[in-house]
C-alpha cells in the first residue's frame, strides 16, 4: 500500500493542518516543505503568492513588516536584526508578488524621512543578493519580480500637501519624497513586472510621473536608450543620500529638532552602549 502524500497529517482536517503550518513558517521552519510533494504544495501554493511589505514612516511601527496573503503569517523584520533574515533572497519571486506599502511621512517631521530611507535601502539590500547567489553557483538567475508600489496615506499625512507634493528636504537640494523614496528600488535588477499606485486621486494628477514612468515602462523601450544614460548615476545617488543622512541620526553631530530623529538618536546611544558593555 503506497504512502499517504500527507503522512500522519492526513487524520487532521485541512483546516487543522493550516494553523500548523501557519504556526511552522510563523517561526521560520520551512524543512517541512521537503517532506513530500503534497505537504510542500499544500504549503507553497499558499505561502509564494503574494507578501505584502509594509514601511512605515513612524517609530513606533514595525521597522519592516511583511505579510503573506494566503497565510496568516507575519514576520517583523527589526532595525538591528535583519541578519536573522538571510534567507530572504532565496524565495523563489518568479512565484511571488511583492507589494510595497509605503507610508507618507510628515514633511514636519523630518526624521520620518530618513527612517524610512533607511528602511527602503536596507530591504532592497536584502533583496538584490538572490542574483548575485545564483551568479556565484553558476547559474542564470531565473527569479523575476513582480512588485508593486504602494504610496499610502497615513495618520493623516499624504504625499501631497495643499496641492503641492511634499519634499521634505527640498532645501537641501533632494527631490519629491515619493521620487527619493524610488531610487533605492533602482537596485534591484531583473524586475520586469513593476508598477505604482498612490492612495489618493490628488497624488495622481498633481504628482509629475517621469521617473516613475521611466522605471516602469520606458527603460525597457529601445526608443528610449538616450534616457536610460541619465541614469548611469543611480549608484552616485544612492551614496549621496546615505552619506547625507547618517549624519542626521549621529548625536554627535547634527543636533536637528524632531521628534523622529530623537527618538531615533535615543535609539542608537542605547544600541552603542549595550554593545561597549557586551564587548567589555
């Protein structure tokens, strides 16, 4: 008599067998998914749909959530643990949907800016190493992204204030927020399906779309390759930003007003002495 696909799992009824490995891929064991065929896609066909990434612009939130669509499943990514979180690149995202929500900081507050900056060129470092693995085994890396932007509204606060999309540190020479909040996506290669959505029906008509576009559509258009050269610089840009912000969150330096990039600052002079302590 052959083996039944689900082994003693198949005296639990589906909805049983649903909070158990709701319960197993909770607390990162996916082993299980090598035990059989049926098990692993029981699991898979709920577990590689869709994950919803959320990065909020506020301190108390979660510093990255991501939530799997199919599965009651959660997984709190924090700002001094991501290293625990090494398997991310290995999902296969030719199976995966990303959607990215992200929340509108206040341009009153411009610590919520640089939390979030922070957050968005940690996750998309954590993402990109997935083809630079397969390059290294030898293989062509086959994930292809499909992601989408969220541009959420939150506690109020939008993108576009009094008909004028925000830029927090327009005086300092950066760009729309929602703009800024793009250019560390422009890390990630082999994304093919990509699109973004604003909450709200003022966003969309007031906001200028062109690097948006640009990222969405037009780079990969041959007629377009004239374009595409501006943006030979990203990389540039990308460490202007980090060097131009660290400084912000050093109490050392900057001794900037806000709430944010107080409680940020009071975060990290805890973070140096628990570690001068340990290293003691």
């Amino acid at each position: 008599m052959n083996a039944a696909p689900f082994g003693y799992f198949i005296f639990f009824a589906s909805v049983i067998r649903l909070l158990i490995w709701e319960k197993l891929v909770q607390e990162g064991s996916l082993a299980i998914l090598r035990t059989s065929q049926a098990i692993y896609h029981d699991i898979a066909d709920r577990l590689y749909n869709t994950f919803d990434i959320h990065l909020s612009s506020t301190f108390e939130d979660p510093w990255i959530e991501i939530r799997c669509k199919l599965l009651r499943v959660k997984w709190v990514i924090g700002r001094r643990d991501h290293n625990k979180f090494s398997n991310l690149p290995r999902v296969p995202y030719d199976k995966v949907k990303l959607v990215v929500h992200i929340y509108a900081p206040d341009p009153d507050d411009c610590g919520q800016f640089i939390l979030l900056w922070e957050k968005i060129s940690k996750l998309t470092q954590m993402l990109e190493p997935m083809y630079e693995g397969s390059y290294q085994s030898g293989s062509t890396p086959e994930a292809v992204i499909s992601m989408v932007i969220r541009l959420r509204k939150h506690n109020g606060v939008d993108w576009i204030r009094n008909g004028q999309v925000s830029s927090t540190f327009c005086n300092n020479g950066l760009g729309y927020d929602f703009n800024e909040v793009l250019l560390p996506f422009c890390r990630l290669s082999r994304v093919r399906r990509f699109g973004i959505i604003s909450d709200t029906e003022e966003m969309a008509v007031a906001a200028d779309w062109a690097f948006a576009n640009y990222a969405t559509r037009l780079s990969q258009d041959p007629g377009y390759g004239d374009i595409a050269r501006t943006f030979d610089g990203i990389a540039g840009l990308l460490n202007h930003r980090d060097d131009f912000f660290t400084p912000w969150v050093d109490y050392r330096f900057l001794q900037v007003p806000g709430r944010t990039l107080t409680l940020m600052r009071r975060e990290q002079q805890i973070y140096l002495v628990d570690t001068m302590m340990h290293r003691a």
